[in-house]
C-alpha cells in the first residue's frame, strides 16, 4: 500500500467510476499524470497506467475529470478542483505535434551543387518557393499543444491558397516575360500536385471535426488530423520531384 509520500506533490486523491473493459469500477485512488500516461494507484491493487496514445477525449466539470477511452471504456475522477488542470495538461502532452517532416526526400534534395556561382539556381529558388508555406506552418505550430490553436495555424483552406500561390509564384518566375506560358506552367505544375491540393482538403475536413467536434473525440479527432497533416506534406514532397522536373526543362 502506498503512502503519501510515495506520491509527487501534483497528485489527487479522487473518487473513480466507469467501466474498463467491461469490468465497473467505483473506488478511490491517485491519480498522477507522467510523460505517457494518466496513472491511477488503488490503496490496495496495483496502479492503472491509462497511455496517452489509448485517450480519446477528456471532458470537465467543476471538480470533475471524464476520461474517455478506446472501446468506448469511460471513467470519471472526481472530488477534486485540480482535476481541471489535470485535463489541460492531459490535452497538452496528449497533442504534441511530431515532426512532419522526417523521411521526406525532396525537401533537403536541392543541394549547393545547385548553387550557381552568381547566386541560387532556378530549381533552388523554386524549391525554395515551393516549401516554404509548409516549412512557415510547421514552424508556426512548433511548441503549440492547445489542438484547436494547432489547426487555426495550419489551416487547410489557407495552406491551399498558400500552395497554389506558390506554383503561381514559380511559373512567373520560370517566364517573367510570358503569360501564356506562365499560365502553361502553372497548369502543369497543379496538375503534378493534384494529390497534394487532395491532402490539403482532407486536412481542411479534419481541422474541422477537431475544432467543433465533441470533447470526447477530441483528441483521437486530433490524431486524425496529424495523419492528414503528413499526407499534405508527403503529398508536397512527391509533387516536387515532378516539378523539378518542369522546372529543369524551362
């Protein structure tokens, strides 16, 4: 049996009931948060480790906490006013975002063989274009755990207008001179990216089920949301390859 002092200082004695894996439960215990898991300690059985990654949503009350879980398994903490930091600070370690671009290949394949002695090549500069709405949104959501402050900074319906005003952006650059060809160019290079803009409204779709969506979804809505945020970025990576091409032939 543990004692008080076995506990950190941010631990609460709550009241628990719910159902976990069809077994009901009403019963007191500690509850404690670390890096993976939401950890209930029973004064007389040994302690539940509720993983992050196994959360769906979390909803409060005023000395209340809901933790909802997969398989529909639900448990509710009460008893203490502190539960309801304990449910932002579940939400902030629960929705960290992971990076986004680890295994991309073209994002880093312009190299400074690609530098002209005169300064940066045409594929370098259109490389350059072509990322950085991305690599600006990546970086805004760098540090932010709130998930519908996450969404508002990567938004899908402004990164679309981002990305095509970037294949505008590249085709004035290819032919400053012509607009007729600019506009070929630009064509071109949205048709290579088709599965991209394609990514981009899954993201819009899903940052809309995470800002209006139910609490108890909230954050599995939020892991859907990432998975949709590395198809957009996969997507940019693969169309690359395709445009640098258009670009070496300009």
């Amino acid at each position: 049996m543990n004692s008080p002092s076995d506990f950190p200082p941010d631990a609460l004695s709550v009241q628990v009931v719910g159902i976990v894996r069809g077994r009901e439960i009403n019963a007191t215990a500690v509850v404690t948060l670390d890096t993976a898991a939401v950890v209930l300690s029973w004064p007389t059985a040994a302690a539940w480790r509720l993983e992050l990654d196994g959360i769906e949503g979390v909803g409060t009350g005023p000395s209340s906490l809901t933790v909802y879980l997969r398989d529909h398994d639900v448990l509710e903490l009460s008893g203490s006013d502190a539960l309801r930091p304990l449910a932002q600070a579940i939400v902030d370690r629960a929705c960290r975002m992971p990076e986004l671009t680890r295994g991309l290949r073209e994002l880093g394949a312009v190299r400074r063989t690609d530098i002209r002695a005169n300064g940066r090549s045409p594929l370098h500069t259109a490389h350059d274009m072509w990322f950085a709405p991305l690599l600006a949104a990546r970086q805004a959501v760098h540090g932010v755990s709130d998930p519908s402050r996450q969404v508002t900074l990567m938004d899908g319906a402004a990164l679309t207008a981002a990305m095509s005003a970037a294949s505008a952006q590249i085709a004035t650059t290819l032919a400053p001179e012509n607009a007729a060809e600019q506009r070929a160019l630009e064509a071109a290079i949205e048709d290579e990216a088709a599965p991209l803009f394609a990514a981009l409204e899954r993201l819009r779709l899903a940052g809309q089920t995470v800002q209006t969506g139910a609490t108890d979804t909230r954050i599995a809505d939020w892991r859907r949301w990432v998975l949709a945020a590395r198809d957009v970025f996969a997507g940019a990576d693969e169309a690359w390859g395709q445009i640098a091409q258009i670009v070496g032939e300009s």
